[in-house]
C-alpha cells in the first residue's frame, strides 16, 4: 500500500493545499541571475567588510578634527570638496565661475595715478611694479593668472587668498594664488592653516607686524610656517596671505559659496544625466515587442531574433531589410514601447531650462555671456538690458574688490610705494553698429563733433586745428561757423526751390 504524506489539516496547519515559494531573481552583469536572498547576503556582508575603511576614513577624520581643535582652528560649516565635484559635473556652474573670472580680470591691467594719493609717483617706480607684476612668483605667472584664479575661488567657495612672499629687506618677492578650500582660520584671526591631505601649512595674516610698519622690517615678529608658534628663525618664516570673502549672515568666519542656494538645482542635473546615461547602458524597457503568430520555421524566428539583436545595430546597419519565408500563415506583429520614453524626455528638456535658469539668476549671469541665444515668443531678446544688469551687479563690484586689495596692500603696504594705483580693464559691452548709428544722428545735428564720436570709439582725437571740433549740419555737411550757417541756409533755399520747380512741372504734365 503506498504510503502518504500526512496532510497539513492533521498536522494542525491549514486545509489548502500547499504552494511553492516563488524566487525573485536580479540580473548582475558579472554574475548573470543571482536571486535577491543572495544578493542581500552579499551587501550586508559587504558592509561588514567596509567597515574597516569607514573606520580608515573616519580615524583620518578624527585626526583633521583633533588638529584643529589643538591649534584652536575653525572648520569650515560645509564640505568644500561637494561643490568642487559639483563644478566638475554642472556645465552651467562651471562656466559661470569662469565667465565672471574672465569678465572681472581681463587680460591687460594697467598702474596708473592713484588720484588719493597726496604725493605724484614716480616713473621708476612704475616700472618697478609693471615688472614685477609680469613675473610677480616662479611659476611663469602674470599677475592677471594670479587674480583669474583668485576670482574662480570667490564664485566656488565664497572667499579668496593671495600667498605674499618677502625678501630679506621685507619687499614683497612673490604673489601666489592660494586655494581658499584649503584654509582654515586660527581663532585669534591672524593667522590661517592650510591642509593638504595630511600635511599642514601656517601663514600669517598679512601685514601683521611689531609697530604696524607701513613694510614689516625683518625684527617683526613671525610665526613658524610648520605649527604656526611664534620663531625668530628667518628658514622657518610663514609667508602672509591676504584673504577676502564674500559676506555670510549665517557665518562669521568664512565666505558663502555663492551657488550654495543653488545646489538643489545642480544635483537634479546631475540627476537627469546620470539617468540618461543609464538609458544607454541598462535600459530595461524594449523599444518594441515582436510577437511572431501562425506558422513559423524554427530556423526562421532564429534569423528573425538575430537580425534585430544584432544585424541592424549601429549606425553603419540602418534601414537594413529581412526576407522572411514562414512556412504558412505567418505574420508579424510589431508593438512600440517608446511613449514613456517620449513624455519623460519632453518633461526633462522643460525642467532642465528651469534649472539651468535657477544657477544663472544666483550668479546674475546673462545667458548671452555664455553664447546661450535666448528668444523671446515674439522674436525679441532680453540681451541688451540684462548684460549691463550682471555687468553693475556683479563685475564691477568684484573689480573694486581687486583694484583696492592690489592698491592698497601690495603697491602701498607691501611695496612702500604711493601714487600709483592698479587698475582692470573697462569690460567693452557696447554694439558698436548702434553706436555709431546714433553717433552720425547726434553728428548730423550738431549735437556731436568729430573729436567727441572719436573718443566714444578710442580713436585718437584730430585736433582744433584739423576740425576736429568744428560741428556740421546733415543737409550739407558744411562747418557750422558763420559761414557755415550761411551756406546752411542757401542749400536750404535751393533744396525748397528746386521742390517747388518739381512740384510745378509735375502739374504742367497733368
């Protein structure tokens, strides 16, 4: 008699039938399916595994903390290294950064009159700091690729620092671009401790010296470039640095980074790309299902099967066509899969405008100064107000900002010199096209003389003796001097003349 399994219902369980569990399985690409029971196993015991590299970084941490702590230094209130990344990945916050560096530094600077000073400077001296700003440190640097980098700084992370280096006499030797990520500032604000990996570096506010010499002599006290203690040794001397930084009402210490309101906006483009990208790789919806229905050869949904897996593929394979011969009523149905694809686009295309908009208003960038033509629904744009909007709002007050740290601190503390100033270049915005348009209105009234049109467009001026200053009329184009007028008035009274003989002849014909 064949035995049976006792029943659930006599082992007390339930009367149904029993069911198989079901297995969930996820596709690996190194490791083809693994079921998901596995796959959790797997990253719990991987954690477990890391835990030993989180103790790494977290002990190297601890470290960076303790330092500080010891030598009285202030942390930064965010990771600067996450904005760094997301200049790396955010196109639009990168060349922002970039764009007002270029826009506020230029390529020329120039020293000119400083028109506070109460004494004339002299041209040696001008010289002496034209030369020096040419190669003002050993790496091949002009003092514009010191300042561009500075400003890069000012838009990344809030705040930007120049390495000043003296001689034995106390001059100023050298001018280095100091990453401000890199700094952290004492507690008694006169000295600030760069950290690079595990190394540590001291600098000394600048100008901070014995009797507030106007050039610290070589007896001020210093402090060791290696801990930051007071030395007398001249080998061990940290150099100054000068450190500006952009106001932050939350923050006493350091710069606001000025994309930190933006930085929602940056990690969903981030987002979108990274998405898109995943499209490519591992997309796990198909473009269509082919259903083959009737009579079909096995060897005919094989070739079917690898003519669309493989034969059409890549751009070289486009509009390929497949001969089938089913064996009876065989055919073919083809249902596309790609709507969702569509609207999820479309929805990307609208909010990847409104993100990108979001980062240029926090920099008050004119999307034109990034060759971005904008169109307004009627055919219209915004440029011509919105540049001198991000010009005035943003440029200038930078340029100030540079113009009166060179002057004040290199040439006059650093350098012992008065009565000459460091001046950027006025950013040219204007449409030349428009602007002698209305040069030749304004010329043609007397309202503007030659000399006046050519200063407006840098061109020397011709002079009184040449006519530069005589004003003219548009009828003729005569000198209007006495003469002028009087040669005005008489080829006015030929042009009425000559308009009332037309008018007569013209009725004459009639």
């Amino acid at each position: 008699m064949e035995k049976k399994a006792p029943s659930r219902e006599a082992e007390g369980g339930s009367s149904f039938p029993e069911t198989k569990k079901g297995r969930i399985f996820v596709y690996k690409t190194k490791g083809g399916l693994v079921p998901v029971s596995k796959v959790d196993r797997f990253s719990l015991r991987k954690k477990t595994e890391d835990k030993g590299v989180a103790r790494a970084e977290t002990q190297q941490l601890l470290d960076e903390q303790r330092y500080y702590a010891d030598k009285d230094l202030v942390n930064l209130p965010y990771e600067p290294l996450a904005i760094i990344r997301l200049m790396e990945n955010v196109s639009w916050f990168d060349a922002c950064v970039r764009q007002i560096a270029t826009d506020v530094i230029g390529s020329e600077y120039t020293i000119v009159p400083d028109p506070l000073a109460e004494t004339k400077g002299t041209e040696e001296d001008r010289k002496r700091l034209m030369a020096f700003f040419e190669d003002p440190n050993k790496e091949e640097q002009t003092i514009s690729d010191v300042l561009t980098n500075m400003v890069i700084d000012s838009g990344l992370v809030g705040s930007m620092a120049m390495e000043v280096s003296r001689d034995e006499s106390g001059i100023i030797d050298g001018l280095y671009h100091l990453p401000a990520h890199t700094l952290r500032i004492h507690k008694g604000r006169q000295k600030y401790c760069q950290r690079r990996g595990t190394e540590y570096r001291w600098f000394k506010l600048f100008g901070e010296s014995k009797g507030g010499a106007l050039v610290p002599s070589q007896e001020a006290e210093d402090i060791s470039s290696a801990d930051g203690l007071p030395t007398n040794d001249p080998k061990l001397r940290a150099h100054e640095v000068i450190v500006w930084k952009n106001y932050w009402p939350n923050n006493f210490w350091y710069g606001m980074p000025p994309a930190l309101s933006a930085v929602g906006s940056m990690l969903s483009l981030v987002g979108i790309r990274d998405y898109n990208l995943a499209f490519f790789e591992n997309y796990g919806v198909p473009a269509a299902i082919v259903t083959l229905t009737g009579d079909w050869d096995a060897d005919d949904v094989d070739a079917f099967s690898k003519f669309i897996n493989t034969e059409i593929k890549r751009a070289e394979n486009a509009h390929k066509t497949i001969v089938m011969n089913p064996v009876g009523t065989g055919e073919v149905d083809w249902t596309p899969l790609t709507s969702e694809a569509k609207e999820k686009e479309g929805h990307f295309k609208i909010l990847i405008k409104m993100l990108r908009d979001e980062i240029l208003a926090v920099f008050r960038m004119s999307p034109y100064r990034l060759g971005i033509a904008e169109t307004g629904n009627l055919g219209g744009s915004t440029a011509e107000e919105a540049t001198p909007v991000y010009i005035s709002s943003v440029v200038n007050p930078i340029k100030r900002i540079v113009q009166t740290v060179m002057t004040q601190k290199v040439i006059r503390r650093g350098f012992g010199i008065v009565g000459w100033a460091f001046r950027l270049p006025t950013l040219d915005i204007r449409d030349m096209n428009r602007l002698v348009e209305r040069a030749e209105r304004l010329f043609g009234m007397s309202v503007l003389h030659r000399d006046a049109i050519r200063e407006q467009i840098g061109k020397e001026p011709l002079g009184k003796a040449a006519g530069g200053e005589d004003y003219y009329l548009a009828s003729t184009y005569a000198p209007l001097g006495a003469e002028g007028v009087a040669a005005g008035v008489a080829a006015q009274d030929q042009a009425i003349a000559k308009l009332k003989r037309d008018v007569d002849a013209a009725l004459r014909k009639k």
